[in-house]
C-alpha cells in the first residue's frame, strides 16, 4: 500500500522636454519588459507534473528523488513542486487543484498528471508512474495548473494589470512634486553631479520601501486568505479611487484631493529643503514614502489583492519587483533631465502644475478600467 504523511496542510500646454524624455524612458523601458515577461508566463512546450509534497514526509523525499529520475530520462517532463506544510500559498493552490479534479486531500505526496491524480508514493508505484509518464508525453496533456488559472490567460492579465497600475502610480503628482523639491535644494548645493546621485539614491530608496512595504502587506493578506469577498471589496476600492481621481479633473480642490494632505505639505517642503547631500537623499527617500502613501497607495493596495487572488507566492514578489521599476522610471527621467541639462527643476515643476489635472483624468480611468476589469473576472468565474 502506498505510503502517505496525513499531517495537518498549513490643466495642458507644450510639455517641454522633460515630458518627451521621461515619455521616452517609459516606453523604452515599458516595451523591454513586456516581451520577456509575456514569455516567461506562456506554457512551454512540456508535461506539467504538478506535486505537492511536506517537509519532512519521508515518502515525498522518495517521491521528488525517483522524479529527479523520470526528469533525466524525459527531458520534456517538467515537475512543479509546491511545499504545503510552511506555506499557505500553496495548501491553498493544493486545495483548487483538488477541487478542479473533484478529488479528496487525503495526503502528501500527492501528484497531479494529466488527467490522473497519483496519491502516495511506494517502490511498487514506480513503473505506474513511468508508464503515465509516458504516456502523457505521448499524447501531450496539457498542464494541470489550467484548470485552476485557464490556459495561459491569468499572467497576461496579471502583466497587463501590474503595468497599467504602475504606470498611473508612477505618473502620479505627488511623486514628481517631492523629487522637484529634492532637486531644488541639492542644486542649490551648487554642483550638478550631485543632482544626479542625490535623485537617484531618492529613487532607490523609495523603490527599496514601496517594495518591502508591498511584501508585507502581500504577506499578510495571503495569509489571512483572499475571499470573494474580500476582492470584491478591492475591486470597489479601485473604481471608488478612479472615481475620486476623475472628480480631481473636472472639479480640482472640491472636497479633497487625491494627493498629500494640505497640512502634510509645509513638514514635507522643511525635510526636502534640509537636503544636500547622497546620503541624506537616500535618508530622506524613505521618511518621505510615508508621507506619500495617502496618494500612491491605492494603486498599489488594487494590485496586491489581486496578487494575492491569482497568483503564487514566487509569481507575487516578481510581479512586485516590475512594478516598482515602473513606479520609480519617472523620477529616474526626472533627474536625468536635470543633470543632462534638458530641463531645470523650474521648468519641471511648472509642467507638473500645467498637468496636474490630466494626470488625474489617466489615473482615474485606468485605475476605473482595472476595478471594473476585477470584478468581471470574478463575474466570469474567471478568478
């Protein structure tokens, strides 16, 4: 009989140069990053095993050690292993996938391979194992993992997701606003290299912040567990924010605006305006990404619910990483253009205020379109 571990699974005029450059860099940039990502996340040409297996279950060490095997002898054999006893992610994936095959979890290890479903592991199961091997390659099953994410749609939308809220955080008038203070008072330091380091040790530091801020918070809602009705709640709370970012266009300064609180303004212009130095821009990034998180963060909060909803653990924390590059791509521009001479930190914060309405109009519609985006998926069943 095979062995199983049964334990517990844990408003507009000419925009000047800095538009055209920091436009530039964005697409530039945009355009590399699409291609390779839409590859990493298409199915190769290979058959999907998909294990889930527990740390110290003795039969899943046998089991992974005789796949090491089946995957030197079958080069197209491709083994997805998910850990489920320290991660919650995962029992949660082995919970779908057992639903999708209308199966019941009776333990670990347990093996999903075309259409069959292998529970357990013994020295007897060997050649039954090698033969459905076979015979998948064969007659090339497709992954079991599209039965709980569909084939190959979930990462483009995931792609197309993650760049569109970046690109409306990265745009956002907070942002330029503090970097353009920062600007002004280092060169008021006189000496134009420092302009570029100081930028970007302040682009750095926020990147490193809004990072490690949007691992925790991935972290603790994964753990809590994303229910239906909590991404509903995250799809309303983007199209709430859209709404509140297109009032911000037709009628700027009625009620409130989607920006720094008004108060917040004269601390934050005393912390940028004490700068001068690389050191103390890098410092200064990090104070200063919580005093913009009433405005950048709604963006954000969108993608990691849907995050947390559609994706992995490993999948999450890259698709962090690209937006974040997006998010901090503006202010890397920003610099640049001020250190190569294209514009002066005048001239940019003179186009930051002529635009400082149609910012809000492409903010507020895309971040609308991702909200109404998510909850038709959910409609769909498509999540």
């Amino acid at each position: 009989m095979a062995g199983t571990d049964r334990r517990s699974l844990s408003p507009v005029k000419n925009a000047g140069p800095l538009a055209g450059q920091a436009l530039l860099l964005v697409v530039l940039v945009v355009a590399c990053l699409l291609p390779p990502l839409a590859r990493a996340a298409a199915p190769a040409a290979t058959v999907d095993l998909v294990l889930f297996y527990g740390r110290g279950c003795p039969y899943c060490a046998a089991m992974r050690e005789f796949l090491t095997t089946m995957r030197q002898e079958h080069p197209q054999l491709r083994v997805r292993e998910y850990e489920v006893y320290f991660d919650g992610d995962n029992a949660r994936l082995f919970q779908q996938l057992a639903d999708a095959y209308d199966v019941e979890i009776t333990g670990v290890p347990t093996a999903f391979l075309g259409d069959g479903v292998i529970v357990g592991f013994s020295e007897d199961m060997r050649a039954g194992i090698a033969q459905a091997i076979e015979q998948c390659i064969a007659e090339h099953c497709s992954s079991p993992l599209r039965r709980v994410s569909g084939p190959a749609r979930l990462p483009m939308l995931t792609l197309t997701a993650v760049a569109a809220a970046a690109a409306v955080d990265a745009i956002n008038p907070c942002a330029f606003a503090v970097l353009i203070l920062l600007i002004t008072a280092v060169l008021g330091a006189g000496e134009r290299r420092r302009v570029l380091y100081a930028g970007l040790a302040f682009s750095l530091a926020i990147f490193i912040s809004y990072y490690l801020m949007g691992v925790g918070l991935y972290s603790a809602v994964a753990a809590a567990g994303v229910t239906q009705a909590l991404y509903v709640a995250v799809g309303v709370l983007a199209i709430l924010i859209g709404l509140f970012n297109l009032k911000d266009y037709l009628w700027y300064g009625k009620w409130f605006v989607m920006e720094v609180p008004l108060s917040w303004r004269p601390a934050l212009k005393r912390l940028t305006q004490g700068v001068t130095s690389v050191p103390g821009a890098f410092v200064i990034g990090f104070v200063i990404s919580l005093f913009l998180l009433p405005c950048t963060s709604g963006p954000y909060i969108v993608i990691l619910g849907l995050l947390a909803r559609t994706t992995t653990r490993a999948s999450a924390l890259m698709w962090l990483l690209v937006y974040n590059v997006i998010f901090v791509l503006p202010m890397v521009a920003i610099t640049a253009a001020v250190y190569l001479g294209l514009t002066t930190a005048a001239k940019a914060e003179r186009w930051r205020s002529r635009h400082l309405r149609l910012l809000h109009l492409v903010a507020g519609a895309v971040i609308l379109l991702l909200g109404v985006g998510m909850l038709t998926t959910l409609w769909l069943g498509k999540v």
